[in-house]
C-alpha cells in the first residue's frame, strides 16, 4: 500500500495520516483481505528462515480459503471492467492528461487480460496439492504443523533456503493474477475520492448515505501521534466513527470525550 498522505490537521501543521478502512460490501471485504494476506506472504517468503517459509504458507493458504468463499476472479473481473469503463469517458474530458489516462487504462487492460485467460478453475494445482491440504488440515489444530504431526512438511522446512523460496514463489506465482487484479482495484477505488476534513462532535460522527449512492468502502485517516484511534460500524445506507482514547494494552479504551478532527474518504 502506498504511503499514508499528509494534510493539514490544523492550520500551519502537517501530520502523517493513519489510514483506518471499512467495507460496505462482501466483495470489498475479500479483496482488502486478499491483500492484507498476500503482503504477509510475500514479506515472509523472502526470509531465508524456517519461521518464514512457515509464515509464508499460512497466509497462502488463508488466502486459498478466502478463494473458496466465493467467485473473487469473477468479482475482480467485474471491478474490473468498471473501473476501466469509468476511466474510458474521461477521454472525452478538457483538461486531461491522455499519456497518463492511457498508461492506467493499459495497466486495466493488462491486468485484466492475465485474470482472464488462467480460467476459472487457475487455482486447482495449489487446491489439490496433497502436500499443501496436509498442512491446511492440521493448522486448525493449536501446534498442528509440529514436525511429529508433519514430518514431510519438516523435512521440507529443512531444505537449503533457496530451494524453499522457489518453491514458495512457484505458489504464490499461481495466486499473481488474482492478487495484482485486487491490488490495481484496491489502489483505484482508494484513488478516487480525496479526503476531506470533519469533526466528530465529542468523538462520535454519523452520516446517513444515499439511496442512490454507491460505496466500496469508508476511509476514517487520523492524524500519527493522536492518542485516538476509530471504531467504524456501517451498513448499507448509514456508518457511524466513533473514536476511542487509546490506553494501552492493559486498559479497556474510552470514547473520546473532546470534538476530533479527522478526514474521511468514501469511495
């Protein structure tokens, strides 16, 4: 993801934003989950340790039972195109930047391409792969990958680390197109709305959506070093922040008591 923005907290300052996101739809919450993983993954399978090629499964693996939830290939496909349709009519728009525009709609092209042609059925090999099911059985029990209860996988995990990573990205290559789909719409959706500024009367803020209004997701971005951190409920049409003081881990927080500006995003 890419680095939190800075904006004006308060006239003549600056802050670093932390960026706090809640989907509004099921589709959103597998894609912001698809990514969470994947960053987990890829981080962990670079470490040429045991622990992280361990790590490193883990979250492939949850990423394969987030896939088994539903359709997500048919899902990015059709954000897909909808993002792609929507950039298409600014061609006809004053003042646009046509290298830029054309750049992203061919990034959008490409992207979609290479989720289109693996098929429907591209993740089959890692579903099937006896070695991999093994694993994901016995993590549901505390311990479970131990090397007495996995000794394939420890003989595995003792491997030179070079030829653990290969294997690692042969794995993770298979989930590529699907995980660079939902990065391209993450990124896109996020993109499209600039943050504005609000202020929670006495740490809570409600706001009612349109009928007609059509959002992925809700942004809520406070300021670094604010002591204060969001909790956001929404449904369909209303979504309510309410901001918690942070009291450290051995304290139950409290809702701030004091007016908090923030800036929200809904996109």
């Amino acid at each position: 993801m890419a680095e939190a923005p800075r904006y004006q907290t308060e006239p003549g300052t600056e802050s670093r934003l932390i960026a706090f996101e809640q989907p509004l739809n099921e589709r959103m919450r597998s894609f912001l989950r698809v990514e969470f993983l994947q960053g987990q993954a890829l981080l962990h399978s670079r470490h040429e340790t045991d622990y992280g090629a361990r790590a490193a499964i883990a979250h492939l693996l949850e990423i394969l039972t987030i896939t088994t939830r539903g359709d997500i290939r048919a899902d990015a496909l059709r954000e897909i195109d909808r993002h792609g349709a929507r950039l298409g009519n600014f061609r006809r728009s004053p003042g646009v930047d046509t290298e830029r525009l054309s750049r992203l709609i061919g990034q959008i092209d490409s992207h979609r391409q290479a989720l289109a042609d693996v098929g429907k059925n591209f993740l089959s090999p890692l579903r099937e792969n006896e070695f991999l099911n093994a694993i994901r059985h016995r993590s549901a029990i505390p311990g479970g990958t131990c090397m007495f209860d996995l000794p394939d996988f420890g003989y595995w995990l003792q491997l030179p680390a070079a030829e653990r990573t290969r294997q690692l990205k042969s794995w993770l290559d298979q989930l590529k197109p699907l995980c660079d789909a939902v990065d391209l719409i993450l990124w896109m959706t996020r993109e499209a709305s600039t943050p504005t500024r609000h202020v929670a009367q006495g740490g809570l803020y409600n706001l009612s959506l349109a009928k007609e209004d059509n959002y992925d997701l809700v942004r809520v971005l406070v300021a670094e070093g604010s002591g204060l951190y969001p909790e956001i409920s929404a449904g369909q049409h209303r979504f309510t922040v309410r901001f918690a003081e942070w009291q450290g881990t051995e304290t139950r927080a409290r809702q701030a008591a004091s007016d908090v500006p923030f800036f929200l995003a809904l996109c």
